[in-house]
C-alpha cells in the first residue's frame, strides 16, 4: 500500500484516523455549489498540489508570484481559513463527474486588500471551456444574495488579459479609483444598484 504521505512536506500531511472524520465533517458544513457541469466545494488537502503547481509556476505571476512552495502553503491555509473567520474563502472546483480538480474561485479579504474580492485561478487544462464563467457566476451570485456584501471587486494584473475579459463577461467594470498596488480594479455593480444611463 502506497503512503499518500510519503512524499510530503510535515505541514502538509494528510490527516489520518479520526482527524480525518474531523475534516470531512468541517467539509460537508461549507456551502456546496453546483453548476451545470462542476460542483464548488471547500478545499482539502488533496488539493493542495494543483494549487501550488499553479503558483510556483509561470502561471503565478499574475498573482503576486511565482511563489515558494512554502508561499503557496501559506496562501492556501489563508484562503481555507477564511471560511471560518469570514464565512466565505476559497472554493475548489472539480468536474462533476470525473472529480478532476479544475482550479479555485475565491470570494474574499485577503490582509492589505482594501474590499473583498472575487478571485478565479484554473489549470492551464481547463481555460477556454467556460468552467471558470460558470464557477465564478455562482460565486459572485452568493456574495450578493447570500452574504449580503456591499461591495465586490476583482484585482487583476493588468497583462492578465483572459482574467480581465472573464471579470468584464461577469459585468465588472474597470474601476481605476479602486486600483491596488500594481494591480486594476474590477468592480461588479450591485444587482439592486440603481442604473445610471450612459450617455
């Protein structure tokens, strides 16, 4: 039998025994969302080697990176605690039939961020077949009906050009006063904001 902790950092283990009824209880209590061809869950260890394939790699630039994989540890434990402190965080993404993690949506506050934001990251694998649109659609359909947010905005690198043309297909709208650090400011207009007229 093949040890799934073998090859794995101390921290980044797999929890056995009763830990791991621990940890599948806390999964099963955060919001499940299904679209029609994924389900968005919370994330568990397992994932953690698609996220940080991601972020180590070339890929990471657009987020602050390429990371460490000790960078890529971190963000992830921040990203899943939040739905603890916050009651939102970082949902992972698989396919609904054959399981296939696809990538993360997340909705969130992340420390030197000035709103929350609703943040999107897929493998290389699953760009250009709309599991993104239709993850991320349900992620900011939930940050306004069931948490209630103020405000949302996504905080893109701005030679990220599908994650712009994503936030832009999602309604978001350049907002350069919301602009944070080296990164622009999408901002997605409340559903029950009144409309002003273009002119």
């Amino acid at each position: 039998m093949i040890d799934p902790n073998a090859n794995r950092l101390p921290w980044e283990r797999l929890p056995q025994q009763q830990a791991a009824v621990a940890v599948e209880r806390i999964g099963q209590g955060l919001p499940r969302i299904f679209t029609d061809r994924t389900v968005m869950r919370g994330p568990y260890m397992e994932d953690f080697d698609v996220f940080a394939d991601m972020v180590i790699s070339d890929r990471g630039r657009y987020i602050a990176g390429p990371l460490t994989r000790e960078g890529a540890w971190d963000d992830f434990i921040q990203l899943t605690a939040s739905w603890i402190l916050r009651g939102c965080g970082m949902w992972t993404v698989e396919d609904q039939e054959d399981k296939t993690v696809l990538g993360f949506v997340l909705l969130g506050h992340e420390t030197g961020d000035p709103e929350p934001e609703l943040g999107f990251l897929f493998t290389e694998e699953a760009e250009g077949k709309g599991y993104a649109f239709e993850a991320a659609e349900k992620a900011r359909n939930n940050a306004w009906n069931a948490l209630s947010f103020d405000t949302l905005v996504s905080y893109i690198d701005p030679d990220n050009e599908r994650a712009i043309k994503l936030a832009l297909r999602l309604g978001a709208e350049r907002d350069p006063s919301g602009d944070h650090e080296s990164t622009h400011c999408y901002r997605y207009p409340r559903p029950d904001a009144p409309q002003v007229p273009h002119i």
